[in-house]
C-alpha cells in the first residue's frame, strides 16, 4: 500500500506514521518551574544526537487543557531539565506521568518516585531511575505544524553530568538486560530491551561499535 501522508488516506483503522518509527528512546525528562514546582513528563520523539560534546534533544507537541506543556515552559524559563532513563519497574510510574497534570501539580508526588538532588543543575531527578542526564538548554527550534495552535517544537540539551547506578554495569559496561529499558512504539503500545547482539563494523576490529 501506499498513502499521501498530506491526506492520511491510508483506509486503516490508527494512522500508522508512529508505529513505522520504532522503537523510539523515552525522555522522562523532569524540570522545576520558577515558582519551584517539579514536574516530570515522558517524551518518545527523544534520542541522542551528538557525543563530542554529548547532546540530546525532544519534541514536543501540540499544548495541553490549561496550556503549554509543563516541560517546555520549565526549560524555557530556567534553561535546565533532566532526562531519566525509563525501565520496565518503572512503566506504571511512567505512565502516571504522562497525564496532563496542572502546573501547580507535582509528578513526583503524583507518581510516588523520589526527587533527587543533582549536581550541576537545579532540576531533581528521578531516584528510582538507574541513570539520570543532567542537561542545559542549547537550542529551541520551531518545527512544521499544519495548526499553528497546536505547535512542534524540539529541545536540545547539552548533557553535563550523569548518573549511574553500577548495578546496570557488567564488566564496567551498561548492561540493558539489567537495565530493561522500554521503549515506545506505535499506538498503545511500548516494547522492553531483554536480549542483546553484536555485531563488530568492518574495519573496526575489537573496538567497540559506536566508540
């Protein structure tokens, strides 16, 4: 089959746009407002995009009842946030979060984790969560929307810090069979990192993939 995605005349029951792109890296990304409420929200338009220096970036769509979303106001304003990792313990938590909460409402509060200080940004992150990117604002770019009330907008952050817990570590290496990262797919559904391969790239002999 094929479709005009201008038109999604696609005759199936969901548009299938999301579940073409997966699995996609979930954001659980916390900020602090200035009035010094903390809000946690996940985002899967979210993924690494350099390494020297390390820098992430999320999108964000459209607005929520009471207005713009939490997470984009909080990193507006303070220029700070947090992305933590999601885990398969930490699903339902997650999923709380993904609510369109008040912005007098605290997630962590209203999902049971546990702020914990950083280091060098004011933001909290996510206790339970086994690795913490403290990240500073480097860009906020604009993207294409067929609504303009309803905006696109991606966020890079420039990682400065992070946190891991040395029980996800094997051999001094990130284990994600440890680790259980989840992962968001088409429609409702999300997918859990169990088994892992490698593969070495031509040429690059015992160094490791992606060094």
């Amino acid at each position: 089959m094929f479709y005009h995605t201008s038109t999604n005349d696609h005759n199936l029951p969901h548009d299938p746009f999301k579940a073409c792109v997966a699995p996609r890296p979930i954001g659980w990304i916390s900020t602090i407002s200035a009035a010094g409420i903390t809000n946690i929200a996940p985002y899967s338009f979210f993924n690494g995009v350099a390494s020297s220096p390390p820098q992430v970036m999320y999108s964000t769509n459209g607005t929520q009842p009471h207005g713009p979303k939490d997470t984009l106001t909080n990193i507006r304003q303070g220029g700070e946030f947090v992305v933590n990792v999601a885990t398969w313990d930490l699903r339902e938590a997650m999923n709380i979060t993904s609510q369109p909460a008040r912005p007098d409402e605290d997630e962590f509060i209203l999902a049971g984790l546990t702020p914990e200080p950083s280091q060098l940004v004011k933001p909290p992150r996510i206790g339970q969560s086994p690795i913490n990117m403290e990240c500073t604002l480097v860009d906020i770019i604009d993207l294409a929307t067929n609504n303009p009330d309803q905006p696109n907008t991606m966020v890079i952050g420039l990682v400065v810090g992070i946190h891991i817990d040395e029980a996800v570590l094997t051999d001094g290496m990130i284990d994600n069979t440890k680790l259980k990262l989840i992962s968001r797919l088409g429609y409702k559904d999300y997918a859990c990192v169990e088994s892992v391969f490698s593969m070495v790239r031509p040429g690059d002999g015992d160094k490791l993939a992606g060094n």
